[in-house]
C-alpha cells in the first residue's frame, strides 16, 4: 500500500507538470497583443465586415504554438471564440464541432460548461470530457474565459478551448499485471471516469453510481486502490491491484514448502516401517530435523552424522533440496527487491531532466517577455541548480561547480529573503579542480540559513572557506546567526546526518565532521577529508 501510494502521488506530480504546460498555453496564447486586438475587433463587429476572426486568426493563432515551441503531441484542437461565439480552430479541419454553425454556436452560453467557466472568473478549468463533441470520446477539455489584462473590469473578449487527448495520461503510468489506474471526475453526484488504464477490468467490476459505492464495488472485487486527488485539476487519481495476485508468489512458496516437507516426511515413515531397529535412531533423527525444518530451522549445520546407508543418503539428499530452498529463496528475495528497483527507477526517470529544465527555461523567457528580471534570475539560477544537482548522474563533482551550485542557492535565498543574507567565500585556487561527492557543501549553507540565520533579526553573513591541509581537504561553513545551545538536535536534521554518513562511508574513519556553536554568536561546521582517494594521485 505504501508502494502504491509512492506511485500515485509522482503519477499526480508528472500530471501537474503536463497540465501546467496547457495552463501556460493557454496564458501565452491570451498575451498576444495582435490575436487580443483581432477577438476585440470580431466581438464589437455585426459579422459583415473584415474584422470577424477567420483564417488570418486561425493563422496567427497557429503560429504562436510553433513560435513558443509547444509541445503538441497530445494536443486534439485549440479553438478561440469572440463574444458573439464565433470560431476559428487550430488542429481540426471543422470549426469548433458541434458549435461550428451560426444556430449552434448561440447555445454556448447555454450550456453547464460554459457557465463553470464563466464562474471561474478567468481561471482555466478543466472538464473530463470534450465539450465541443457530441459524446464522449478520446480527449478532454480545459476552457479559459478570455479577458482584456489591460482592462481587469471589463467583460470578457472571447473564450479559448484547448482539447487534450487523454493518452496524455500514460505518460505518468507504469503499470503491469493485474493493477488499473482511472481517473476520477468528482465535480457531479455521479462521479465521471476521465481515464481508464484497463477498461477491461474496470467494465468486468461495473463502476457506477456513487464515489463511495464506486469503491465499494473495487473493494468487493477483491482489489485494494490508493487514492490521491491531483492538485491543477482537483480529478482524483486511483491505483487499484488485484489483492490474490501480490500474494501468489508467497502463496506458491508456502505450498512448494509443504509438499516437500510432506513428501520427506512420507519417506521417513516408509523407511521406518520396513527397516529394522538398527536404523531406527537415526530414522528418528531424521524425522526430527524435518519437523524442525518445517518449523523454521535450516537443517544444514551438519552436526546429526549418519551412516553411509540410504538413511544417509536421505539425509545428504535432503540437506542438498534444503540449500537448494533456501538459496532460491533468497534469490526469489533479491529478485523482488531489485524489480521494485527498477520500477521505482523507472517512475522517476518519467520525471524528465530535460522537461524540467525546459519548463524552468519557459519561465525564464517569458519573465523576460514581461520585463520580471528578478522572476528571470530565479528561474535560470533554479534551472543551474538542478543541472548541478543532477551532475549526469555523477557523484563525483568538482569544487568549482559545488561552488557554482551554492552561488545560485544564494541568489534564490536573497530573492526570497529581499537579499538579507551576504555569503562570502575564500576557496583555494589550487582545489578548486579537485573533485568531491555533490551536495557536500550545499546542505550546510542550507542549514546555516534555515537554522542560524532566518530566525535571526536583521542581516546575517554566511562564509565559506576551502584549503588544502596536507593529505586533506578542509571546507569551514560559518555564520553570525542564533547559534544552538543543544548540539544533538544535528542529528535529528535529515541534511546534516545526511552530510555525516555519506562524508564517513565515502572518505572512511579519516575524515571528520565537527560542529561548533554559540547561542546569539553563531554556527561553524567544518569538513575535513582526504583528497588523495578521489584525485587519484599516488
């Protein structure tokens, strides 16, 4: 259940992430100045005139996405409509669907999606269905009522409609065997199903009615589901899995067990009952190790001796299927550990670094669109530190780049903070090649702010200092914040245990990790670790 829980909630993390990007198509699409002017012109128009919205919109419209570099793979159609509803529509031959005709499209304001937008007030919502259709199909829809940014009181200017195809969804799933995932519409008493992994499994339950009776159907089925509601467009997501299905393997174990306990045991009364007395000890003994076997005990420590007869060989045999269970066991063990591995590893790799260095870049540029240096500065620093952070998959980084991380940590922090925080550093020329494990530094800068310097009054100072000390580095974290009284509480900080174990499990017993402080004066950590071993000098 935890597993599945994990699952979800990066599932829902990836969903945010690709619904973000049309929220952002959407707000890009409206800040062009020459397709806001144009819906103006069409909605004030009669409809006989060159300022209705047509092919030249249609256009325009087209060559804002290919501009902006949207992706489009799971983009169905994007229409935009002006105040008298009329339509032009960018990936569709037909204009707007069903309200593609002059009598249609004045049931726009009539129907329930159209006034969900409307109380929206702007915000753009998304629906689990196509709303330009007639019946369900395989896209959805995210509607945003368009409004003049330049006029906040005015009405609106038009309306815009991005349909998503669903298999947008796939892209958060990695899903096998006998699990489901949907995608759950709770905004009507009868709860709408956006998107279904395995329809197959969910037509056999017969989902209807109700959320509760919903799930009450998929418990009854004799499967246990997760629930996690996604935070852009409030859809509750479900893992489900076939209950018998994670205990077969375990299942199948305990069987195989008994039926050789059994089959062992029926050797032994058979023995025993042909042969005379003097074996019957040893027949005994044997029968004993099996009953201890079965209870737990592994019967290979050798210290039961039998004759050279086909008692022993009994014993020999079933000392060689013992070893023989107990090593596919453990390799059973290993096999499932490193297949959550690899399914853990591969649900993150979903998480693309480049999507998000390409998100954080959108930012950049239209933070620069807008003249927001400051917004511009944050997201490329944000942007560096992941690249940093990353390293290639590296855990060896070198002092500079470690450097470059901390230095855009700080530009974040001083944005934040309204530049409350002066960071200093005296780093030797001659270390600054050398490579160390990443995020070494990084975390006690982020520490010395968060506990020494946010809850101080006023500015506060953090230096850095690194040098070279024979066979050693050293790297000193000082600042002039609150200081600790009680020293312990290090340990209970994930980023300084953090810093602790990794810097004694790669360096070894020489290097040090000491921390020194003062209440009202101030925090120091020092590193201390040999460079030899990760330079590769003699």
């Amino acid at each position: 259940m935890e597993t599945n829980r994990g699952y979800l909630k990066t599932s829902s993390e990836v969903a945010d992430l690709l619904l973000r990007n049309i929220i952002n198509m959407n707000r890009i699409i409206l800040s062009n100045d020459e397709l806001r002017k144009e819906l103006l012109l069409s909605g004030a128009s009669n409809g006989n005139d060159q300022a209705v919205i047509d092919v030249r919109t249609a256009n325009k419209l087209q060559n804002i996405v290919v501009s902006n570099l949207f992706d489009t793979q799971y983009i169905e159609s994007i229409c935009i409509f002006d105040r008298n509803y009329r339509s032009v529509c960018y990936g569709r031959s037909e204009q707007a669907g069903r309200y593609g005709t002059d009598d249609t499209r004045r049931q726009i304001p009539l129907t329930d999606w159209y006034v969900t937008a409307q109380e929206a007030r702007g915000k753009e919502i998304f629906f689990g269905y196509n709303v330009l259709e007639d019946a369900e199909g395989s896209s959805f829809s995210s509607v945003k009522v368009l409004r003049d940014p330049n006029q906040l009181t005015g009405g609106q200017i038009g309306l815009l409609v991005i349909n998503i195809k669903k298999t947008i969804f796939e892209q958060t799933l990695n899903e096998s065997g006998k699990s489901g995932f949907l995608v759950l519409d709770k905004a009507t008493s009868q709860p709408a199903i956006v998107y279904d992994y395995r329809p197959e499994e969910t037509d056999s339950i017969g989902l209807s009615g109700s959320y509760d009776a919903m799930m009450d159907r998929l418990r009854q089925a004799g499967y246990i589901f997760s629930v996690y509601k996604n935070a852009t467009s409030g859809w509750m997501f479900i893992h489900f899995v076939e209950t018998k299905s994670l205990l077969r393997q375990s299942d199948r174990i305990g069987d195989i067990t008994m039926l050789l306990a059994a089959f062992m045991a029926g050797i032994a009364l058979l023995v025993s009952y042909f042969v005379s007395g003097t074996i019957t000890k040893p027949l005994l003994q044997l029968k004993k190790m099996i009953v201890d076997w079965a209870k737990g005990s592994q019967p290979i420590d050798g210290n039961e001796t039998f004759a050279a007869d086909e008692v022993g060989v009994i014993n020999q045999t079933f000392r060689r299927l013992a070893i023989v269970n107990q090593q596919l066991s453990e390799s059973l063990l290993q096999s499932q550990l490193k297949e959550r591995e690899a399914e853990l590893r591969s649900l993150q790799a979903q998480i693309k670094p480049h999507f998000l260095y390409n998100t954080l870049d959108s930012i950049y540029f239209m933070a620069l669109l807008e003249e927001k240096a400051d917004i511009a500065q944050m997201a490329l620093s944000l942007s560096e530190s992941f690249k940093l952070s990353l390293n290639k998959g590296r855990e060896l980084i070198p002092v500079f780049k470690e450097i470059q991380h901390i230095r855009h940590y700080m530009i974040i922090q001083n944005m934040r903070y309204d530049n409350r925080f002066h960071y200093e550093e005296t780093i030797e020329e001659e270390i600054k090649s050398f490579e160390i494990m990443k995020l070494l530094l990084q975390p006690l800068v982020e520490n010395a702010i968060y506990h020494g310097l946010e809850p101080k009054v006023g500015e506060g100072r953090i230096r850095l200092t690194g040098r070279k000390d024979g066979e050693f580095l050293v790297f000193t974290v000082e600042d002039d914040g609150v200081g600790m009284e009680d020293l312990t509480k290090t340990e209970q900080g994930y980023g300084m245990l953090n810093v602790r174990e990794r810097l004694s499990l790669f360096y070894g017993a020489t290097s040090t990790f000491t921390i020194d402080s003062k209440v009202g004066e101030g925090t120091k950590v020092q590193l201390r670790f040999p460079y030899r071993q990760m330079t590769g000098e003699a």
